[in-house]
C-alpha cells in the first residue's frame, strides 16, 4: 500500500477544510490555491514521508496533515485561523549567513539549489507578514510607498530562476539572502512593538 496517496487524500480533506482550492495533480500530489484567486497557488508533494512545495520547502511530515494543512493555507493567504506561523529566525539567520558566505571560491551548484529553496521557502513565510505590517505605516507616506515597492521587487526575485552559470546562480543566491535578511529584520522590529 502506497502511503503516499493516503496521506496526500488525508491532506487534501484538511486543506479543503481550511477553505483552499484543491485541486489533485497526481496521486501523490496537489495543487492549493486561494479560494478567489487561482494565480496565489502552491504545489504540494507527498515524498519519503513529509509534505513539499514545488520549491523543496518542507512544510510537514506525514500524520501532521492538520497543521501542514494551516501551513499551506497561509502560504497561499488564505488561512482560516487568522494567526501566523512561527517564524524561527534562528534557523532563517544561519540560512542567510551560510548563503552570504558563498562568496569565496566555486560553490557547489547543488549546494546553491539548496539555498536557494530554502531562502524562498523563507521569503514565502516572511513576506505575508510583513506585507501585513505595512498596512499600519500611513498609506500615501513615501515610506508606505518605499516598502511597497522593495516588497513587490523581493516577491519578484522569488519568480525568477537560478540562471545557467554558477555565477548567476550565486549572485541570485545572495540577493535573495539579502532580501531575506531585510524581512527578518521588518519581522524582528515588528515582534519588539
């Protein structure tokens, strides 16, 4: 018995309950979107025992499908508990600082993959969050306007590929380190408030 397609059906229940549009990919697999807006979607793939994105976040492991359910929801915006996700900033400052030392010498290329799905995986935690502090700032202040755009730019970068050379990946790698490191640190002055 495959238990892959029984925890993804599992998962699949939890999510449809957690309001997300479901939609199955495969058997091992399914595709979440926001309820009104099917462009804010998430791919999600039972393997060797936890749930990941389409980028290798890990977002849970098989018999948690409820709270890897929440998870989704609130990476596709549309969690219905309306709290966030614990954000643990030790884990995500030792990614950025393993990803900013990658300056000297030739980096493995399955190395900087690696970084670069979890820096994205970091982003996608942060940048909801941060996008929803930003509605405490004064909506026509230029600093409202500032981080606006710095916020549009970093969900941007998360759009695009690694590139072909090992120096394009690198220099991607870093700048989503640093992007990263400046919505910890929105995060990190938000939480002293």
């Amino acid at each position: 018995m495959d238990t892959s397609n029984d925890s993804a059906a599992i998962l699949a229940e939890h999510l449809e309950a957690n309001g997300v549009a479901v939609v199955w990919a495969d058997s091992a697999a399914v595709s979440v979107s926001h309820p009104l807006n099917s462009a804010v979607h998430e791919d999600v793939t039972a393997v060797n025992g936890r749930y990941v994105t389409a980028y290798g976040y890990e977002v849970g492991q098989y018999g948690d499908e409820q709270e890897t359910a929440h998870r989704v929801a609130y990476l596709v915006n549309a969690g219905s508990r309306g709290e966030s996700l614990p954000v643990d900033v030790e884990l995500i400052s030792a990614t950025i600082q393993r990803a900013l030392r990658l300056g000297s010498g030739r980096p493995d290329p399955d190395a900087l993959t690696e970084l670069e799905e979890e820096l994205r995986g970091h982003v996608a935690l942060l940048l909801p969050e941060v996008r929803e502090s930003a509605r405490s700032l004064w909506p026509n202040s230029i600093e409202a306007h500032r981080l606006h755009a710095r916020l549009d730019g970093i969900w941007r970068q998360t759009q695009r590929s690694l590139g072909r050379g090992v120096l394009s990946a690198q220099i991607r790698v870093h700048q989503l380190a640093r992007d990263c490191q400046y919505l910890l640190a929105w995060h990190t002055a938000g939480s002293r408030r």
